[in-house]
C-alpha cells in the first residue's frame, strides 16, 4: 500500500529576526517514515524544524495531509504534530509521571491522559521504574528518553526531533535509535529527525536531506546516502 | 496578652500577603513588586466602602478581592507582552502610578490625610472589636487563604504553574497558553492581596498611602524569599520572623523611632545574606 504525503515544505525560508537562516526549503514526509535532516553546524536543521512547528515565522508554503497551515504550537500539537527540542528540557522539579501529563495537555480528558502515560510507561520501562522521581534526578539518557515519551502522549501522526542524541553515551545512543525505530514501527509514527550521529542515524531512516548554509544539497535514501562520499564532502567543507 | 495578640494579627496579615506573592512569584515564578498595590487597593476598598456607604467590612471582604480581580485583570493584560525583568519594571511603574492617584486624589482617598475612622467589622450582634476577637477573624481569612494556595499548589494548575517557573518555552511546545496560566494566577494572587489589605484597614481603623509604597512589597519578597521560594509553608515563616524580629528589637531597649528605621536594615541585610549564603532561602528548593 502507498503511503500518503503527510508533510510538505515548498519553497520555506525562515531565521531570526533579519537573519535569514534557511533558503527555499522544499522536503516531503511520507506517513510512517522516518527522515533526516543531516548538515554541518549553522547548516539550518534545527530552524526548519522550528518553522515547522512555528517557533519562529517564515516565508513559503507549510502543506500538513495537503492542507496548507499556518504553524503555532496550540495548533499543531492538536493537529497531531509533536516536537521534542534539543536539550531534552524537561522540567527538573516535577516527577517523571508530572512531565508526561504536562505533555498530554491538549488531550483534556484526564483518563485519556493516565492510560497514555500508562501505555508510555510500558513503552519505555526504564520510565516507569523512575515514574515518583522528580526528572531532574535522572540520568541524561533517561531524561532524553522522557522528552521523547512527553512528545508522544498526543500520539502524533509526525514527531519532529531535535538532536536526540547529543552528550549521550555511545550505548545510550543506540538505545535512544533503537525506541525511535520501535515508535516508528509500532506507533506508525512518522518521525523528522535531525541528528550529527549520522552512522547510527543512516541505517534506520527512509530517507535522508543533507543541509548546507540552510540549503538542501542532496536528498536519498538513508542507504544511498551512507554509500556515497556526501556527507564526508559537506563535513570536509568541500561544498 | 494584647501585644501578643496584636503581633499574631499583624502575622496573619502579613501571611496572607505574603502567600499571595509566593503564588505568583514563587510557583510561577512572575516577579512582580505590584503586591502593595494590591494590598492597597484592598483597604482603600475596604475604607472607602465602610465610611463613605456603610458598608459592613465582612461585605467589602467580598468586594474588595473583585475591585482588585479587575484592576489586575486589566493590568495583566496590558503587560502580557513583558516578560522578566521587564514584567517586573512595569509592576512597579503600577504600583508608582497607584501609590500617587491614592495621594493625590483628595476627594475619594483623602490624599495624603488618609481615611480615618475605618470601622471594625461586625455580624449580627459581634463586633470583632478586641485583639482576641479581630485575631480570630484574621486567622480564619488566613486559614482560607492557606487552603486556596494549598489547594493550588497540589492541582494540576499548579503544576503548569511550576512548569512555567521552570521553563516556559518548553511548556508552550505542549500547546499551552502560559500567558493565560500567567494572568490567572496573577489575578488570583492579586484578589488573596486585597484580603490582607481589608484586614489591615479595619484592623488599624486608618490607613494612608504611607502604608502601601514600594517598601512593603520589598518586605513581601524578603518574607518569601527568607521562608523559602515556592513553598507556602516558607511564605508562612518569612511573615512570622519577619514581624517578631523587629519586634524583639524593643525589647533590647531600642526607642520606637529607632526600632522602625532598623527594621528596614534588617529586612536589607536579610535580603544581602540570604542571597550570599541561602539563596533558596530556609525551606525553599528553588533560587529566585
């Protein structure tokens, strides 16, 4: 069965203030997959995902299911997308189980909200055995993995992640690609990654836009991309 | 026995006000100095209520936290676009801008001559006229003020309260309106304010614009930051050991004069310490 085009970005500029960061950005998602936004640092992945999510303005068309939007975080989050920023910035004096229903806001009914949390708990484990603990208690792998989960809880079509692995351990890092893989398949989650841990990142992505000075210089399979000598030109600064 | 009365009431004053600012400046983490102008615009109700239109002060203790609902609502609103420091600067400018009308404007606060005569309040045949009777209706309005910030602290309201203090940008990737979140507890905070100031009205029986200036709020925020940022119970004993100490003050042979202007150093010097050494405070988690 096809898969359906879940987003689509045409022609997306957007930066901070007068700085424009990104330029003419045009990438697609399709349901169910995962996709990475690959690049050097100040290559722009972390500002698309931002004017996707609309946390800052941009110029150009947003197409959520075909239907153009105008991104603000209220309105995504209803409309089934979720964001995990970078830094994991969970909320340090609230428990484990406090910052999964902090995510579970747009959902109201509180019932719906403890059996995702229940659901999220059987998900991730290492969760649930820390659910009383206020998360600022908790190890930096665990904190990424409850960003992760508090993202989750409106059971997104598309979750959009910011550097999930950064300052983890090297075991760590496979065990966060391993529950971003199993989300995706369990979940049919389609995920937009943006990641530096490109080798752990390939084998596990549909698809792959690798960024430079916020333009799109090549789009591939994940396979395709980890074959050819892209990535290595982009981080030597050969283009 | 009366001082001791006295010294309670004023603790239960100051207790109030000083649960209200933890509300907004601790859970939520809004610095706000408006604290005295809210106080104020609940005795300034209050008096102008009872002296002018007879009202009873039980009635102005429902009145005065709408009147002061309101303003703040108004007021919120306007400066929802500040944010930190600047929110902070234009509570003061409020509270500058409320501190002169009340001064000033003669016909309906008594300017700088204040409103006199405030009656105490009464119910049926009980006038709560003696130390011990207003001391029982202030730690009834206090134990109801307690059971509000409890009750807050422990709903999910105050959860996303907490979350905001924490990280606001984060909380908004969830969906939520913290600036609605923020104007609620700002209201909330500035309705529980106006009670304390009803209850020093009466209790006094006089008040004036002296009362309400920039350095009651400075007190509020040394009584919540000495207890304990955050925690209701800190609110509670920065109020208790910030009205007894200067108080232990005369009993080491200080006239009057001299044990009102220390009272300032202390609250100072607290303030200087506890941002050195404590800056959680005695029973806090958080920093300012």
């Amino acid at each position: 069965m096809e898969k359906g085009l879940l987003l689509e970005l045409k022609n997306v500029s957007a930066g901070y203030n007068e700085t424009k960061i990104i330029h003419d950005i045009s990438l697609a998602i399709d349901e169910g997959e995962i996709v990475a936004l690959m690049g050097p640092n100040g290559a722009g992945k972390s500002t698309i995902l931002k004017a996707i999510f609309g946390l800052i303005t941009h110029i150009g068309d947003v197409l959520l299911e075909g239907e153009k939007i105008y991104p603000s975080p209220h309105e995504l989050v209803k409309m089934g997308v979720a964001y995990v920023p970078q830094g994991r910035r969970v909320f340090n004096n609230l428990t484990v189980k406090e910052n999964l229903e902090l995510g579970g806001y747009s959902l109201k009914d509180n019932k719906e909200c403890m059996r995702r949390a229940e659901h999220l708990f059987n998900l991730f484990p290492a969760l649930h055995a820390k659910h009383d603990k206020l998360a600022g208690t908790l190890s930096g792998g665990q904190q990424q993995l409850l960003s992760t989960a508090r993202g989750l809880m409106t059971e997104p079509k598309l979750l959009l992640l910011d550097e999930p692995t950064l300052g983890l351990s090297p075991k760590v890092v496979k065990e966060i690609f391993q529950t971003i893989k199993d989300i995706n398949q369990n979940k049919k989650t389609a995920i937009l990654v943006v990641e530096h841990n490109l080798h752990s990142l390939l084998p596990i992505t549909n698809r792959a836009y690798v960024l430079v000075h916020g333009k799109i210089v090549a789009t591939d399979t994940g396979s395709n991309i980890a074959k050819s000598d892209i990535l290595e030109r982009v981080f030597m600064g050969k283009i | 026995m009366e001082y001791i009365f006295h010294i309670t009431i004023l603790i239960s004053i100051y207790g109030i006000l000083a649960l209200a600012q933890n509300l907004v400046m601790g859970s939520a983490g809004l610095l706000t100095i408006a604290g005295a102008a809210f106080y104020g615009i609940g005795a300034y109700t209050a008096a102008i209520l009872a002296t002018a239109f007879g009202f009873n002060i039980f009635t102005t203790l429902i009145i005065a936290p709408i009147v002061a609902g309101l303003i703040a609502l108004g007021i919120g609103i306007s400066f929802a676009r500040f944010r930190d420091d600047y929110f902070l600067l234009a509570t003061l400018g409020f509270l500058m801008i409320f501190n002169t009308v009340v001064r000033n404007w003669e016909n309906v606060t008594g300017g700088s001559f204040g409103i006199a005569g405030i009656p105490k309040p009464h119910i049926f045949s009980l006038t709560f006229d003696t130390p011990f009777s207003f001391l029982v209706l202030a730690l009834i309005v206090l134990f109801i003020v307690i059971g509000i910030c409890y009750f807050i602290s422990r709903s999910s309201f105050g959860r996303v309260l907490n979350a905001i203090r924490e990280d606001e940008d984060a909380l908004k990737i969830f969906g939520y309106k913290t600036s609605t979140y923020k104007l609620m507890v700002f209201v909330i905070g500035a309705m529980l304010s106006s009670l304390g100031g009803v209850l020093l009205a009466s209790y006094i029986t006089f008040i004036d614009a002296n009362l309400f200036t920039v350095n009651e709020s400075i007190l509020l925020w040394a009584m919540i930051i000495l207890g304990g940022i955050a925690k209701n119970r800190g609110a509670l004993l920065g109020a208790l050991l910030l009205i007894t100490i200067p108080e232990a003050l005369r009993f080491f042979g200080f006239p009057n004069e001299i044990a009102g202007l220390m009272r300032q150093c202390i609250y100072g010097l607290l303030l200087v310490f506890l941002m050195l050494y404590r800056p959680k405070g005695i029973l806090g988690q958080y920093k300012l």
